[in-house]
C-alpha cells in the first residue's frame, strides 16, 4: 500500500485495528482453551478501543498537520495478512501474545518510520507522541496479559 497524505496512514492504521479485532475475533472461534478465548477477547477489545482513539485523534488533529504529504511511504498489505492469518486449534497464550506483538511491532514501525520522514517539527511531535502512546499501551497489554496468567 502507498500512503501519500498523513491523514491516510492514520486512518489505515486505525483500519488495520479494526482487521487485528476481527482476526482475534475469529481465532477466539477457533480455540480451544478457555484462557486462549479469554485473552483473545481482551485483544479485540483493546484493538477497538485503539482504532477509536486514532480515528477521534483524525476527527480533533489540526487539518495542517494530517495534510502533511510523503513521499515513499510504502506498507505491506496488512488487511491481507491479518485475513490469511491461521492459528492451529490448541494455540497457546504465548502464540497468540507473539502474534499480537508482532503485528502490533509493524503498525508501530510504520508510525516512526513515517515521524522520521517528517520535515515539518510539529508533524513529526505529533506522530513521535502517537509512538510512545502506543508503545505505553503495548507494555500495558502485555502486564495484562501477563496477569492473566496468575487468574
């Protein structure tokens, strides 16, 4: 895919939340442990709740910086990957916490990926507070995740 506008990336990662949701979603129908279903559960939560924010994010950002244009910004079809993904039956919660992470790892690189090629400082502000937050709620996912363990 190729993001031309700062407005787009934010509305196509906010898409890809809503994809990763959905992938949870039908992994949770798959499963076979409770536990498994449980955290799945908490994820597609979490991703909705994250697509929301971004997408009010989109709806409050001044218009000068979502109009910001790139040139060469270029990401793998993610709704793609999200959709083909598969998952045996007796995944296991570190399966699924590896999935997430990894999936979430390339929406977070292609946020900085995009802040480094920011020219404008208020943009590239912007899009480096967006990485932090999400790496705030990655590393709060996991402490969650991690807790359900001692359920």
């Amino acid at each position: 895919m190729r993001i031309q506008q700062l407005s787009e990336l934010l509305d196509y990662v906010a898409t890809c939340r809503l994809e990763m949701a959905q992938l949870y979603s039908r992994l949770h129908t798959q499963a076979d442990s409770s536990r498994v279903k449980l955290m799945l559960e908490y994820f597609q939560q979490h991703q909705r709740q994250t697509a929301e924010k971004i997408e009010n994010y989109i709806d409050e950002a001044p218009k000068k910086i979502l109009d910001t244009w790139y040139k060469d910004i270029v990401f793998e079809d993610f709704v793609a990957r999200c959709q083909k993904q598969t998952m045996p039956a007796n995944m296991t919660e570190d399966d699924v916490l590896e999935l997430h992470l990894e999936l979430d790892n390339k929406l977070i690189g292609l946020i900085e990926k995009t802040s480094l090629s920011s020219a404008c400082s208020e943009t590239k502000g912007a899009l480096e507070d967006l990485v932090r937050v999400e790496k705030i709620q990655q590393q709060r996912l996991v402490h969650s995740s991690i807790r359900m363990d001692d359920i």
